[in-house]
C-alpha cells in the first residue's frame, strides 16, 4: 500500500453499489486489502445511506470495524427504548463477534468505515 497524501472527498459523485446488500447503502473504496478467507488486510471506505434506509435484526462480523459519522445522523437500535440518534460527528469502535443494529435513516448520513483483521 502506498501513501496518499491529502485529498478533498467528494460525497456526491463515485459511489458504487455494494455487491449482496441494498441499493440504499452504496460505497467509495478509499483503500482495500481486506482478505476475508485468509483474514488479513484492512479496508477504508465512505458509505452513503440513502434517507429512508432501514435495517432488521442485529449482526456482527469477524473483523473489527471502526464509523465515524461524517455528514448527516442514523439512529442505531430498536425502536422505541433501545434506539438512539448519532449525529455527526459520532464515532464507534467494534471489536469482532459485537453485535449491532438494526439502523435506520431519515436523511442521507456518510461515514467513514474502517475494517480489519488482527
């Protein structure tokens, strides 16, 4: 991997569909070295939810995973007691097996996503 010095994000053009998951959540890949078979690597991406993005149930994943909230808010957890607003800047660490979710959006929310494995 090579050295990127720094550059002006663009949040409106260059978004790609993520293969396997909604139309309402689309990415930038910033870097990706993420190996998912031999576990290895990290990958740094911008996400883009679409308002109106809704999630069911929690998940977790094997590799930790690093959000900052960049533009815009989600609300994380169920509705109602559990679920809580994050308003940029809001930043979360997740550690492999953390179980998350569901989410949800009303306006468009960016965020910084950072994934690797140990």
């Amino acid at each position: 991997m090579k050295s990127i010095e720094f550059e002006q994000l663009d949040l409106e053009q260059g978004f790609e569909e993520i293969p396997g998951k909604t139309r309402e959540i689309t990415h930038k890949i910033l870097t990706d070295t993420l190996d998912h078979e031999a576990k290895t690597g990290m990958r740094t991406r911008i996400l883009r939810v679409d308002a109106g993005f809704q999630s069911f149930g929690q998940h977790d994943h094997p590799w930790w995973e690093e959000l900052t909230i960049i533009k815009g808010s989600l609300y994380e957890g169920e509705p109602g007691d559990e679920e809580k607003k994050l308003v940029a800047p809001a930043f979360a660490r997740r550690e492999p097996g953390h179980m998350h979710g569901p989410a949800r959006t009303d306006e468009v929310c960016y965020m910084i996503e950072v994934n690797w494995y140990e």
